[in-house]
C-alpha cells in the first residue's frame, strides 16, 4: 500500500528556513516523479516542486530560488527545503507522488501545516 | 504563472447531471494531453478523479467522466449524489517545466 507522510511543519518567522520530510512507504521514491502540492488556508491548490526519475528538479516562480526539492534513496524519503520563508508561503503542504512527467497526482500525503508569523 | 479558470461554484440536485469547466490556453490546456481533476473535502487531502483528460483511475465512478475541447476542459458528474459534494480542482502542464491548477469550484448537491 502506498504511503505518504510529510512532516516538519510548524511555526516559523519571517526569513527563517524549515525542511519539510515526507517519508514514503509501498513505493520507491527515486523511480517516481515526486512533487510538493501546498493549499494557504482557504484557498486553492498551488503546485509547488518537482524531482524527475534523473533528478531533474523544477520550482514554481514564487519558490525558485528560496525552495529546494531533494530526496534520499537509502530512507526512501522526499525533503523539501525552504528558505527566505514569507508569510505568504503560509500553507499545508502536500507531498505526492505523480504520474509520469508530473502530468497528474496519483497519490497525496495527509499535509502538514507552515505558519510563517512573527 | 496565471491559474487555470473554473467557476466558483455549481449546484445540482440529486441524480442531475453537472460540468464543471476548466478554461486555460493554448500553452496549458489546449497544448497538452494532460489535464487531470481532484476531489478535496474540508481538511482532507485531494483525491485524483480523472488523469490524461479523459482516464479514470481504479474505483472512481463512471459517473465521473471528462473531455477537452481547444483551451477548455470540463468534468462532468452524473446521477448527482451527496456524497459528490466538495471542491474540486483542474490541473495542467503549461509548458516549461510549468505546472498550474485551477481555482476550484464547489459543488453544492442541493
């Protein structure tokens, strides 16, 4: 059975960093196409990064350069790197596990909550 | 990085027929093959409906079906049900290495 579960979440200031994990279970992270999905509260979905099979990585405009998707094929375990956080990075954060080329999300963990406040 | 365009919200009574329209561009929806849609209820993580514009995957409802005409692409629910109630999202390739949802719209199974 495929598993997801992210955490790291919490509570951050303005410019602070925070890595998020999702540990992956029933599924090989580094054989799949893994993005980072993040929902601010209320409001829609927002794609945020993704890692190809070759490890390629991808990044949103509103990321770039502030985020770091990674993972670790010995823990089997998606890191996303955040860096320069902004209150509007606020959200729950979404690890999944997607199709081929990222065209679709088969698989989502159960989200886990930034706050970025002062 | 401009979200794809969906209604706020639809509605519809039980076992009527709903589409919910998913509008974007040339260089999204219209240029690519590969529109999917979720299912989200409140404080639940989405859940994949339809992938590949038209694919269901295992133990979704036929009642859920999907099409994509030029930059629009729309999923329909028939035979409404209450359970059907939630939001839901399209999503798209947009091309270089892009990737955008849509703003979601809720249905309401009145």
């Amino acid at each position: 059975e495929v598993q997801l579960v992210e955490s790291g979440g919490g509570l951050i200031q303005p410019a602070g960093s925070l890595r998020l994990s999702c540990a992956a279970s029933g599924f090989t992270v580094s054989s799949n196409f893994m993005s980072w999905v993040r929902q601010a509260p209320g409001k829609g979905l927002q794609w945020v990064s993704v890692i190809y099979i070759d490890g390629r990585t991808y990044y949103a405009d509103s990321v770039k350069g502030r985020f770091t998707i990674s993972r670790d094929m010995s823990k089997n375990t998606l890191f996303l790197q955040m860096d320069f956080l902004r209150a509007e990075d606020t959200a729950v954060y979404y690890c999944v596990k997607a199709g081929p080329w990222n065209h679709y999300f088969d698989y989502w963990g159960q989200g886990t909550l930034l706050t970025v406040s002062s | 990085q401009s979200a794809l365009t969906q209604p706020r919200s639809v509605s519809g009574s039980p076992g009527q027929s709903v589409t919910i329209s998913c509008t974007g561009t040339s260089s999204d929806v219209g240029g690519y093959n590969s529109v999917s849609w979720y299912q989200q209820f409140p404080g639940k993580a989405p859940k994949l409906m339809i992938y590949d514009v038209t694919k269901r995957p295992s133990g979704v409802p036929d009642r859920f079906s999907a099409s994509k005409s030029g930059n629009t692409a729309s999923l329909t629910i028939s035979g409404l049900q209450a359970e059907d109630e939630a939001d839901y999202y399209c999503y798209s390739y947009a091309g270089s290495y892009i990737w955008v949802f849509g703003g979601g719209t809720k249905l309401t199974v009145l």
